[in-house]
C-alpha cells in the first residue's frame, strides 16, 4: 500500500516486548469495520458520525502503550506515521486527479467488452500501479455498465485491476516496489510470473464471465441490442494525463524531506484548480470516499503495529522451508495487514532461511521463495476490502455512485473464499510445489 521501508528491521526488537493483547484494538476495529455498515439504522447513525473518532481513538491505545512501554517504540510509531502519509499521499492525490478524467461511453457494455476492458485494466495496473488504474478506471467501469451494474461488478474489478493484474512489475503493487529497493531487477517478475499471472488471470476471467453472460443473458432483448452497438467513447479532462504521470513518477523520488508526497499532493492540487467544473460535476466527483478511507485507514495502521511487530519477532518459528508455505502465509497476513510490510518481513524471513547473504545471491538460490512471496502479497490483497489499498476506495467511489456493494462478510463469504481462494490454490498447486 505504500513506498516506504517497513519495520523490517526494528520488528523483532519491538515484537519481542508486545504482549499478545494489543493486537486487540485490531480486531475489534476490523469487527466494526465489518458489521456496523449491517447494523440497525439508529447504531449505524451513530457510527457514520463518530467512525473517525473509534478509528483513531483504537489506534492512540496501541500508541501510548508503544510510547510508554516499549524501548523503541517512538521509533515504530514515527515510522508508522510515515507510512501513512505516503500511503494517503498517493491514494489521494491519485483519488484527486483520476477524479478530473471523465470517459463517456454510449449503450452499455456487453461480456466481451467488459472481458476486454479489465484485460486492459490489468495490463494499464503494471504501469501505473494498481492504485492508479483502479482510481481511473473504476467511474468508467461503472458508466460502461449502468444498465445491469450489480456487486459482482465491482468484485471483480477489485479482483483484477485492484489487485492480481499489478503482479509484473515494481511499479504495479507496492509490495513489488519494496523487492525492487532491496535488489530484485526490475524486470525480474517480468520474466520469472508471467505464465503464474497469465493462469490465475484467465482463471479470474473466467469466472467472471460465468456471471456476466448470466447477467446479460437476462437482459430485456431491446437491451441486448443496444448493448450490442458500437459503443462510441470520449475522454474529458486531458489535463490530469500528464498530472497522472507526475504522481507515477514521484514514486520514484527519494524519501527525504517527503519530496515524493509534496510533489503527489502538488499535482493534485493543481488538478483540483484546472479541471473544469463541468467533469467533476459529471463524474459527481466529492471528497467523501477519500475522507473515509482516511480516518480508517489511520487506526488500521496504527493498531496493526503489533500484529506486524510479532510477525518480525516470530517469524522464523513458523517453520517455513519451502515456496508454498511462503504463498499461502504472505497471502493470508496481507489479506488482513498492509501487504507491503507483511512482504518486506518475509523476503527478510527467506533470506534468513535460506542463509544467504544478499537479494541477488537469494534470487539465484531459492527463485521460488521470493515468487511465493510476491505472489502471495499481490494476489490476496484481493481476500477482503482492506488487503490492498485501492480495494476498499474502489468500493467508496461505487457506493458513492449508488452501486449496492457487498457487505464486508458479503465480500468474502459469497466471492473471495468460494471463488477466488480455490483459483489462487490451485495457482500455488500448480507453480509453487
């Protein structure tokens, strides 16, 4: 989710003096993020007006035992902090901007279209990270299907261009970006996932169209037709292209003096002031999505801090020998955690195992760890709406929008463990034994 070094290195002595407890204000937190969007009307009033305040109320507790108790523990939430701002930095401004860039689309899209259209966002992922494609793409989405647009729509856009499609390179997922600062080409994934990537995408393609071809197939049969004409598109807001492109490009800055951040919040800034009134209008662009994934996203980091703590601690207890294990328990942490940091603690984890001095020396070794990893950390960000950063915005802007999406349970029980679970198992099954 971000671009900056996790607790790799202070984890372990920080882990060390954590007491198992408080990684409750974690839980609970996920709890409330969970079940008070399903709660009755008068409790849920009260939680869309004080949310902010539980957010970061729960996050002070993990604070103020860290400052109080544990030696390095200003360090760890220093860092921390930081790690947000970079975080909202880049959701923000890329939330800001993708908000001035307005496709139109005429008639509404048929399966094939929608195929081709998430084939895309996929490929655009790779290039302008997971967190700019879904910023972009996700109101045009929408749009394209207006007529018939159901919560498996935005599922799977999450799925896809949220997520697996920003496997291949650094650029694409920030866990990815983390392995290209401690030494791994940046082309490597390129050459070493493509035929994992390209599986597990037509797996999630096609179950997709398993529920888009249902769909369409129940449409009126004036519908149909319509759909069925060539669609005529238009692109307003050209401005916020190469703005686009200076926030992409800002990644890649260094982080002193948060020179990246200024530079992200900059464009933004300059979005906001030059795109015409008239596109934002259209795109019924507001501030409301952005605000709460701030507020939540500020007690998730900073109540994860234990979680992430024993992770560095204790890692080497678990035992992992193999590529397999290294999937499956990266791709469970990050469903829940912030996978850039769950990453960075077990490529740390496998140059450990596997006792070798440096990233190239570990590539050359045992390849299949560090691909077990990223692929790990990358896919199943997808399990819940907080694995990955763009998930749960993707689900703000459409809720925004008026699109009935999934409850947080609703996400996982009806989509993520029966369908996309048994295709990233069988993706391990396949590459990774």
């Amino acid at each position: 989710m971000v671009f900056s070094l996790p607790l790799a290195s202070t984890g372990p002595a920080v882990g060390a003096e954590i007491p198992l407890w408080l990684s409750a204000p974690f839980g609970l937190l996920l709890l409330l993020i969970a079940t008070m969007p399903l709660s009755p009307p008068r409790v849920k009033h009260y939680w869309d007006g004080y949310y902010h305040l539980v957010a970061v109320g729960l996050g002070m507790v993990v604070v103020l035992f860290y400052l109080m108790k544990i030696s390095s523990g200003g360090d760890a939430v220093v860092h921390t902090l930081g790690e947000y701002f970079s975080f909202i930095a880049l959701v923000g401004s890329l939330f800001v901007v993708a908000g001035g860039i307005h496709l139109k689309v005429k008639g509404e899209a048929t399966p094939l279209e929608n195929i081709v259209f998430l084939i895309v966002g996929a490929l655009v992922a790779n290039v302008i990270g997971t967190t700019g494609a879904s910023m972009v793409l996700i109101r045009p989405w929408i749009r394209m299907n207006k007529i018939r647009i159901s919560p498996y729509h935005v599922v799977f856009f999450i799925f896809i261009v949220s997520n697996v499609g920003g496997a291949l390179t650094p650029v694409g997922d920030p866990p990815l970006f983390l392995g290209y600062l401690r030494g791994v080409p940046f082309f490597w994934l390129v050459e070493h996932v493509i035929l994992q990537w390209l599986v597990t995408l037509g797996m999630v393609l096609a179950a997709f169209w398993a529920f888009d071809a249902r769909s369409f197939a129940r449409m009126p049969a004036r519908l149909q037709h319509e759909a069925e004409q060539a669609d005529t598109w238009r692109f307003d807001g050209l401005v916020n292209v190469p703005l686009l492109l200076v926030i992409i490009g800002a990644v890649l800055l260094p982080e002193r003096y948060f020179l990246r951040e200024a530079v992200m919040l900059g464009a933004a800034l300059a979005s906001f002031y030059l795109t015409p009134k008239t596109v934002h209008a259209e795109n019924h662009f507001s501030f409301g999505p952005i605000k709460e994934v701030a507020w939540l996203f500020a007690g998730i980091f900073l109540t994860m801090l234990p979680a992430l703590g024993y992770l560095a601690a204790h890692g080497q207890e678990f035992g992992f020998n193999g590529p397999l294990p290294y999937y499956f328990a990266s791709g469970a942490l990050s469903s829940v955690l912030d996978n850039a940091p769950t990453y960075a603690n077990f490529f740390q984890l496998a140059q450990t195992t596997a006792a070798v001095p440096d990233t190239a020396t570990l590539l050359a070794s045992h390849p299949l760890f560090i691909i077990g990893v990223s692929l790990g950390s990358v896919f199943f960000g997808a399990m819940t709406y907080i694995g990955n950063g763009p998930n749960f915005m993707v689900k703000s802007i459409a809720h925004d929008a008026g699109v009935h999406c999934p409850t947080f349970f609703g996400y996982i029980f009806k989509y993520s463990l029966p369908i996309l679970l048994p295709i990233l198992a069988l993706t391990g099954w396949l590459f990774l034994r």
